[in-house]
C-alpha cells in the first residue's frame, strides 16, 4: 500500500485505525490514511465498499467507532462540529434530497455560508449575493438563479450543490459522484469545470467518490482504492490505476487507458 506522502504541508484529514460499525457490520474497517493541504482525491470502489459512509465521516456527520478521525485539526468527539462543518464543502444525495424544492437555486447557494438548509431569518450582504452569482456562474448554471431547486434537472441540481458547497470558502470539499445521472456532454463539461476549479491557485483540497475513472477531472493528485471496507491501495493517481490494482479491486478483469489527464478502463475478455 502505498500512502500519501508527507510533503511538509498542513494534513486536512488524518485517519488512525478507523472503524466504523453499523448492525455488528464493519462499514469501514482498519482505516489508516493522511491527507495534505493541496492534494485532490479520488476514492473508487464497488457499490458497498464504504465510499459513502467515508463521506459522512469526512462531512462530519458521524464519528468513528473506534480509532481517531481529524479534520482540518479538529479531532471528532473532540470539538464544536458546528463550528468545523463550515469549513467543509459537501455535494451528496443525501443533501439533495433534504434541500427544498420551492425554494430559488440562489437561496439555495447562499444557505450554505450559515451551514443550514433552507432559509429562514438570517440576513445576507451584497457581497454574499455577488459570491452565488459568481458561483453559479463558474459551474454554467448563472441563467437558473431565479428558478427554484425542484424544478431542476438533475444535472443542473448537481451543478448548483457544487456552488452550495463552495460558498463558505471550504478548506476541505467533498463530492460524491458529482457527474452521475449526467448525459455525456454535460458530463464533459461538468468535469473540465471541475479540473479548472482544482488547478486555481489556493483551491480546497478535494475529495470525490466516483464510480468511472472517466470522470477524474484533470488536476486530481492521488486516488483510494476501497475494497469490502478496507483500503486496498493509495498514493498517487498513476500508481494506483493500474489494470492490477483495479481488476482486484472490482473483481474483473480491467484494462486502464489514459489520454492526456484523463482516463479510463474497459472489460478485458
């Protein structure tokens, strides 16, 4: 297995012998990984393989069940979440499906500087106003800032909840599989957005959780293989795709290609 390595930077997220239970099952199991200010990740791995709950631990939404989680310094079941969730982007269904569908893909952005859901009472500058529009904007979806979210595609709504999660500046933004249920051009374009937005000087560190390496965006560092809970390899993205560590990891047999800084794999009969 091949880790992350130190390069003298700040660590966003450190893992120690993380275990995560639910039902006697072990979701995630064994966990030991470091991530650095910087880098951009990419965490692949069949359906059930713990990609999703490593999401929830990294958004601050659960704590482990035995070892240690830390965030941004913060560790878990040690400190304020509501003071560190701002400081952490998150796209996922589960968000999505609690966002509400009467209200205006602008309200929608602008919540996430108050880390809420839905507005209520709070009170918004110019300047938070102009940050959503600007935010839109770089995703391609300035023309829906009227429209509310329910009337969305779900490519549209993919795009406005990576503005969402830009908004209050994170220091650490998740996503988890941005481009699904995107047809083929709007994926292409999606993910060239994504790749510019992580090569900007003073991007978030990233991690996205996708299901095809033909939506790594260019600009991502280093990938996660996942397997049953457990991690099967890490380090940098070259090292890590290979037809053998892929073919394991999926459980058949897996050619890798790449074309420029993008990849992509297909069944080797």
């Amino acid at each position: 297995m091949i880790e992350g390595l130190d390069t003298g930077d700040d660590v966003v997220i450190r893992l120690k012998d993380l275990t995560i239970l639910r039902g006697g099952l072990r979701i995630l199991d064994g966990i030991n990984w470091t991530v650095y200010e910087g880098q951009q990740w990419i965490v692949l791995g069949q359906n059930g393989a713990g990609k999703t709950t490593l999401l929830e631990l990294l958004s601050a939404s659960m704590q482990p069940t035995t070892g240690s989680a830390e965030l941004l310094g913060q560790a878990l079941g040690y400190t304020d979440i509501f003071e560190l969730k701002p400081r952490i982007g998150l796209t996922s269904a589960a968000l999505a499906d609690r966002l509400p569908a009467g209200e205006t893909v602008l309200d929608v952005v602008m919540t996430a500087s108050y880390a809420i859901v839905g507005r209520w009472r709070e009170r918004y500058e110019s300047s938070d106003h102009a940050r959503a529009h600007a935010l839109l904007a770089q995703l391609g979806v300035s023309h829906l800032s009227t429209r509310t979210f329910g009337t969305l595609s779900e490519g549209e709504r993919k795009r406005v909840q990576i503005a969402r999660a830009l908004m209050p500046d994170p220091e650490l933004l998740l996503l988890d599989e941005p481009a699904a249920g995107v047809d083929l051009g709007g994926r292409e374009d999606l993910v060239g957005r994504l790749g510019d937005m992580v090569q900007q000087p003073g991007a978030p560190t990233s991690v996205m959780v996708t299901h095809h390496l033909e939506e790594i965006p260019a600009g991502y560092s280093h990938a996660m293989l996942l397997r049953a809970g457990r991690i099967f390899a890490t380090g940098p993205l070259a090292d890590v795709l290979t037809p053998a560590n892929l073919s394991q990891t999926f459980g058949v047999p897996l050619g890798v290609y790449r074309y420029g800084d993008r990849w992509g794999a297909r069944l080797l009969r």
